[in-house]
C-alpha cells in the first residue's frame, strides 16, 4: 500500500521563513522609529514649564466645573495602604512598556490577521499623542503637593525619573494624553478581538488597572484619561476604511491565486496533461 503525502518544497518554506524574517525586522524598524520620534518632540517641548503650570490650573478649573476633581480624594483613600500603592507604583511602571512589547509580539506570531490594524491604531496614538505635548503641555498632579498630592513614585519608589528638576532628561509636562491609558486600552481591545473565550473580557481588567495606576501615582489627571480614550477611539475610526480596503485586496488577491477545487498535487503523481 502506497502513502501519498502532500508536497512540501523546501525552497517555499524557505521563502515563507525568510518573508517573515523581513516582516519582523521591518515592523522592529518601524516600532524602533516611532518610538525616537516621541521621545525626541518630548524632549523638544520639556523645558514649557510655565505654560504647564497654567494649563494645569486650568485643567483643575474645567474639573471642578464638572464635579471631577477628585484625584486627590482617591490618593488619600489608599495612601494608608503600602502594599497597594507600591503594588500601583510598578504597575504604572512596568505595565507600559513590557505589556505593549509583548501585545505585540504575541499578535505578530499568533494573531498576523489583527496585527496591522492594532500596530497602525497604536502607531498613530503614539505619534498623535506628541502634537497634543505641543500644543499643550501639561504638569502633572504630584507636582502640585499644596493641593494634597502625593508623588508615590518618588516616595515609595521605584524611582523612575532622574530628579524632580525642570532640567531633567525626561519631559514631565507631557501629561495630555495619558499613553500608559491609551496602550493599556488598545491591549485591551486587541486581546478580546482576538482570542474567542468568555476569559478574554479578563483583559479590561487592564486598562481598569492603569487608570488606576495613573491616578493614584499622582501622575495624570482624569482629563488625561479621558482624552487618551478619545484618541484611542478617533484613530480606530481613522483607520477603518484602511482596514477595509487592505481586507477587500486580500479577498481578491487570494481569489486570484487560488487553484481549482480538488486540485491536490502529490509527491510521486502526474500532474493531468493539458495537451
């Protein structure tokens, strides 16, 4: 009896390794370059210390109009509390950066059909969010300890900015939009577009979290949030007809590669003559 097996050229799967390989190493490029473009118009616009200032005292004054400057009020309700804060502290700290590097890293390898329009909508946010430093920089809540804010970060630690001085590397006025928010939302959508249990709505539980994280740390105001949410949203509708159009020429393009129904090569057989 004769085992017939599908054929496997080796040269395919070498080229389907090294088209993977180019598509890695080009969205590290892209991500790489994103990511020196924000920290480089954040360093731009580090030293807008005064206009921070007052755009801080407005951002308290559109709060209190609308019954939201409450900030302080939910730091001081778990300040008592060492373990939560500390445990606030590293989420806001390590949640960010490692929980985005592994979102999409686990979509490039696992969920390629999602990839794009995730990387796309983050993309956009990311260097979207660097207009909104420029026009309005923002200090954050911990500088502001005559209204009762507490800076947990520096207090409790870890210690993630050099010095609490206006010349420092990193730009502390960046505060509108939040992006610890606006990634924590897009993994959070990501995960539940992607997988299919009931256990992927655990993902909200994230951007819940950071938010959370954000408020309690003193280091943004709920406008921040709210702000990162209307950026989130406002670049997935952006990028709909993109998406759209990109799916409609995948339709066509595997249309017109497919062969004819039942056409199954096998190693050792004939292909049918046309002649």
């Amino acid at each position: 009896m004769t085992q017939a097996t599908l054929e496997q050229p080796n040269s395919a799967r070498a080229t389907s390794r090294g088209r993977s390989g180019l598509l890695a190493g080009r969205e590290m490029a892209l991500i790489a370059f994103g990511l020196i473009a924000y920290r480089t118009v954040r360093f731009w616009v580090k030293d807008q210390v005064s206009e921070a200032f007052s755009n801080a005292h407005r951002v308290m004054g559109w709060e209190r109009a609308i019954g939201i400057f409450t900030e302080v009020d939910l730091q001081s309700t778990v300040l008592g509390n060492r373990t939560i804060i500390m445990a606030l502290n590293r989420y806001y700290f390590i949640a960010h950066f490692l929980g985005a590097a592994l979102l999409l890293t686990w979509l490039f390898i696992r969920h390629r059909d999602i990839y794009g329009r995730i990387r796309r909508v983050l993309f956009a946010v990311t260097t979207g969010a660097p207009a909104l430093h420029v026009v309005f920089p923002l200090a954050p809540p911990r500088w502001f300890p005559e209204f009762g804010f507490v800076d947990t970060l520096q207090t409790y630690g870890p210690k993630i900015y050099d010095s609490e001085t206006f010349t420092s590397a990193a730009n502390q006025i960046a505060a509108m939009p939040s992006l610890h928010v606006a990634w924590a939302i897009i993994a959070a959508w990501a995960i539940v577009t992607a997988l299919h249990s009931r256990w992927r709505w655990v993902a909200v539980a994230h951007p819940i979290m950071m938010i959370l994280a954000v408020i309690v740390t003193a280091n943004h105001w709920w406008l921040d949030v709210a702000v990162a949410l209307l950026l989130v949203v406002t670049a997935s509708l952006a990028d709909r007809p993109l998406q759209r159009f990109l799916e409609a020429r995948t339709i066509r393009r595997d249309a017109s590669l497919a062969e004819p129904a039942g056409h199954i090569r096998l190693v050792g057989s004939r292909t049918p003559s046309t002649d």
